[in-house]
C-alpha cells in the first residue's frame, strides 16, 4: 500500500490530501492546472517537504513530520520521469541507461539493460544522441532509465504533456507494456482524460489541494458528482474479456465483466480469453424504449436508468446506466431526455456503435 497524507500552505492555495493507494499498478492523480497534482509528486520523490506529512511505501516510511522522520530523496528507491526528458546530451542513449543502472549495487537490480531496452522498444538507439532523437524516443530512454534504477515506485509527472497527438499514440502503447510486464507500482499525474482511461487501475481526482475521489477508474469515471462527468470527453472504462473473433468483419466480441452481456469492437485479432480495457464516450451512447433490431449500431444493451444531471450547457443532461452491473454514461439532449420520460428505475436499451469503442 502506498499512504500518503500531505498538509502544505501557499500563497492563495493550500493542499491537504489523505491518500490511500494500492501498492501495485496505474495511480493517476487527474485534475486541471494547479490542482496540486505536482505539487503531490514532488513531495513523495521527497523534492518538496510538506509542513505536515506522512508517506510510507508498503514497509518503508520516507516522512513522518510528527516524528521527525524525512529521508532525502536520493535515498528513495524511486524512479522520476518528468514532462522533458532531461537527457545528458553529451552521452549517448547507452551512456544514459548505464547512468541509472550504475546508481544501484547489482544484486539489488531488478530490471536489467535487456528488459528495459525491449520494453521502451528501444535497443535500435542505443549508439545515438539525444539531439538526435525525436520526441517520443528521448521520452522513452528517459522512462528506461528510471527504470534501471530498480524503482519500489515509479513517479510520471505528465510524461506525454511535451508531445504532440502522433508522438503520444507512439509512447501509449510502451506505457501500457510496462503496465502489463512490470510489478513497480506507477504514480501518474495528467490532465488528459483519455491518457487516464487507457492507463490507470486507480483514479484519485485532485481540485483545489483537495481529493474529490479516490477509487477504481471504472467507478470513478462513471460518478456524475465529479468536474469530468459534465464535460464533452465523459464516458466510461470497461475492463472486459474476448469471447469470440470474426476475422471476415474484423470484430471482437467483448463480455463485461461479471455479465452475460457483450459488445462488439472492431479491433485486430485477440486470443479468445484475453482481456481488454475499452473506454466508451458518453457521446457515442443513445437511449431506446426498445431494440432497434434493423440498425448500423451494434451494441444495444438492456440497462436501468440510475441518475441524471445536468451537463456542461443547458441543451445536454447526463444520464448515468447500469448495464449488468457495469456503469455506463450517455449524454443525450434535454428533449431526448423528456420524450424518453427518463427516471430512475426505468429501463431501455443503450445503443452504441462498434467503431465509437475506443479500444
């Protein structure tokens, strides 16, 4: 487990945070600018030292202000990747890697040259500079080389902010690798919502030095009590399992966790059994009295009305759904909304596209 409690005092803004997070996989820490998600980064890498805190990785304590206890951060057995890369330019990718693996005695290394360069997908670099690297590379060798210090934690503070939509499509997928390969727990701070869907187990969601939410990313994405649910990027994570692939369409059958239920995805061939994590835009979700079996749209899911609200402009509403279990989001017009006669309890059919899944 990892407990983090931080009290600090600015000028104009005041953080004061009570964390409970799981010891292992994804934790986004997801908020607007100046939420104090860095702010909460840093005082965990031991950067910054808060007035009153408490952090402890699973066993180790690394500050307990009301015992006088801070370890510096050199002696934190963490990995940092910042927004830059901040690579040393007059040595080479290898010189660079070799700098944090010499950081730690061998028989303490738990991640060795091989496994980090195949991971970041980046052995083919080795004998380059970094001025001679694109963007996304130097991220890359930058997140290998926090790595080869054999991290108990891995820090990521926006690591795909300084890149554009090609170079992020490029590095997502090594990051979801290190997700899957790795058992080094991820701190992962971003005001990117669809970086956090893809990414994080674990969503705490920061707003004024305070945590609204903390909680599983498919239960927290779905709450409508908080800043995301109204904006135009709302929607929902599902963490499924391939049932079934038809290679002539190109579409995978997905089952939903815990549900006889499926969707369909237009996705390229999985193993039958494989899991997959799908986000589904609250936009991309219609509402329906009854199955409309002459139809484009090739998911339509019995569900139950749970909740509404009002979204970010007066002609929307949200509406929150039970699928089997699974939370979805849709967000319809107010007259879609009154002609549907929607309430709480009702039930009706969500409809939604195969090529609106974001797989």
């Amino acid at each position: 487990m990892i407990d983090v409690r931080l009290q600090m005092q600015f000028s104009g803004f005041a953080l004061d945070v009570d964390l409970h997070l799981p010891g292992r996989g994804v934790t986004a820490l997801y908020g607007h600018s100046g939420s104090g998600k860095t702010t909460c980064l840093r005082c965990i890498a031991g950067l910054e030292r808060a007035d009153e805190g408490f952090i402890q990785i699973n066993d180790e304590v690394w500050q307990d202000s009301r015992n006088g206890v801070f370890v510096p951060p050199h002696k934190r057995a963490l990995g940092y990747v910042f927004q830059e890369a901040s690579l040393f330019a007059h040595l080479s990718v290898q010189a660079n890697l070799e700098f944090g693996l010499k950081r730690i005695p061998r028989p303490q290394r738990r991640v060795d040259m091989a496994h980090a360069t195949a991971l970041l997908g980046i052995g083919h670099l080795l004998d380059r500079h970094p001025h001679s690297l694109s963007g996304g590379e130097r991220q890359r060798v930058g997140i290998a080389r926090a790595l080869l210090t054999s991290p108990q934690l891995l820090l990521m503070d926006e690591p795909l902010a300084a890149l554009d939509s090609k170079r992020k499509g490029e590095i997502l997928p090594y990051l979801e690798r290190l997700h899957d390969e790795l058992d080094i727990p991820v701190v992962y701070v971003s005001h990117a919502q669809d970086e956090v869907a893809r990414l994080a187990d674990h969503l705490v969601v920061l707003n004024d030095g305070k945590a609204l939410a903390s909680g599983p990313i498919g239960e927290t994405l779905a709450r409508l009590d908080l800043p995301m649910a109204s904006g135009d990027d709302a929607g929902v994570v599902i963490n499924g399992t391939v049932s079934a692939y038809d290679e002539h369409y190109q579409l995978l059958t997905l089952q939903l966790p815990g549900s006889l239920l499926h969707m369909r995805v237009a996705h390229a061939p999985l193993t039958v059994g494989k899991a997959l994590r799908v986000k589904v835009q609250a936009r991309d979700v219609s509402l329906s009295l009854q199955a409309e079996e002459h139809s484009s749209i090739l998911n339509r899911l019995p569900v139950t009305v749970t909740e509404t609200i009002s979204a970010d402009n007066n002609a929307h509403v949200l509406v929150r759904l039970d699928a089997g279990g699974t939370p979805l989001l849709a967000r319809i017009t107010r007259f879609s909304r009154d002609q549907l006669q929607l309430q709480p309890g009702q039930t009706l059919w969500a409809q939604i596209k195969a090529v609106a899944v974001l797989a």
